[in-house]
C-alpha cells in the first residue's frame, strides 16, 4: 500500500493504538467470543456508526453462525462532549426475543448511551445481553454500566479513528489517535 493511500490525523492528535495492537486484541476477543457463545443463537448488534470498524473486523474472528443487526443512537451532536441526551434514530431489522445479543460499541465514555439501550433491549425479551466495546473511558463514566468484553481501557483524552469521529470525519483512519493534552488546554 502506497503512504499516499493512508489517511493521517490532523496534528493536534497522536497515534494512542497501532493497526497491529487493534488488530491482534480484535482476534482475541474474536476467540473468547466464540468460546461464549458457542452453540447459542448470536445476534450481533452494532451501534452506528462509530462502530463500523470494529465490527466488520470482531465478525470475521467469531467463528459461528451468528446474524448481523444494527442501530443508532446519537448523543454527541458531532461535538466532543456527550450532550446527555441519547435520541433513537433507528432500529434494528429484527425481533431479539430469545435470541442471545451482543451489542458492539466503539467506545463507551459516560456511559448514558449504553444504558439507554440496554434498558430498551431487555424490554423485548432476549436470552441475554451483553456488551463489547473496543474501548472504554472508565473515568467519564456518569452512570453506572457493565460491560462484558473490553478491546482497551484508555484514559479520558478526546479519541479519533477506527470508526471514532472528530465532526464527522477519521473514522476512516486505521489507528486510534488522541488529542494531544497541550492541544486540549489552547
Ligand atoms: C459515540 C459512541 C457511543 C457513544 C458513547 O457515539 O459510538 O455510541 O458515543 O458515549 P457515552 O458513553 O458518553 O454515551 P456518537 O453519539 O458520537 O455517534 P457515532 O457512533 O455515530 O459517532
């Protein structure tokens, strides 16, 4: 692949995870989750469209016969910070009712989103949900959330990449990157 064909971050920014981190944690989880859900009925469930990126790569290492789903909720309004309130803009294409989910997120922060769609989906009645997410802001957290299979803990820096948006744009970028600190105090 030519340099030319790789998107960079703009230069506030600096690489926090390298394709071949992501990549090789995608694989485990990959592993683990084919181990768990082995012999059940698995619909995984992303949550657009941050989670794109990681989804189509944690599909291809999860060696069942699952089905694919997806929503979206938004929250951030394109900004950097959560706005507080999740909206539903829309739905999954089919009933989860006795089926065991697995909602895949990019990043959970505060923790508001997760909740709101764990509290909707446990209402139509599956076998069991659970939550992976690639990676987790623990510190932004304002509600409490359980989540069952976790890509990296970072810490609480504004993060582009791998489906992560700066206004809608680098989600298309093969690496996570964060804000710079001193970028973050200008
Ligand atoms: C991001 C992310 C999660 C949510 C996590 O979505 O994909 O859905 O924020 O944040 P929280 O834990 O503070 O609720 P966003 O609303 O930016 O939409 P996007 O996935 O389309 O980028």
């Amino acid at each position: 692949m030519s340099e030319q064909s790789v998107l960079r971050h703009p230069e506030e920014f600096e690489v926090m995870i390298d394709p071949e981190r992501i990549a090789e944690r995608v694989r485990e989880m990959g592993h683990e989750l084919s181990r768990d859900y082995a012999g059940k009925d698995l619909v995984v469930v992303g949550v657009l469209k941050g989670s794109m990126l990681f989804m189509s790569d944690l599909v291809r290492h999860i060696a069942l016969p699952l089905t694919c789903d997806f929503l979206r909720v938004s929250s951030y309004e394109g900004g950097l910070r959560s706005t507080g309130v999740v909206r539903f803009d829309f739905d999954l294409t089919q009933p989860v009712r006795d089926k065991h989910v697995l909602v895949v997120e990019d990043i959970i922060d505060t923790g508001l989103t997760m909740s709101f769609l764990l509290e909707t989906l446990r209402l139509r009645g599956p076998a069991s949900v659970r939550v992976a997410t690639l990676l987790d802001k623990p510190e932004g957290r304002r509600t409490e959330v359980q989540i069952d299979y976790v890509g990296f803990t970072i810490p609480n820096r504004f993060v582009i990449g791998y489906g992560l948006d700066l206004e809608g744009r680098y989600r298309n970028l093969p690496y996570v990157a964060a804000m710079r600190t001193s970028a973050r105090e200008s």
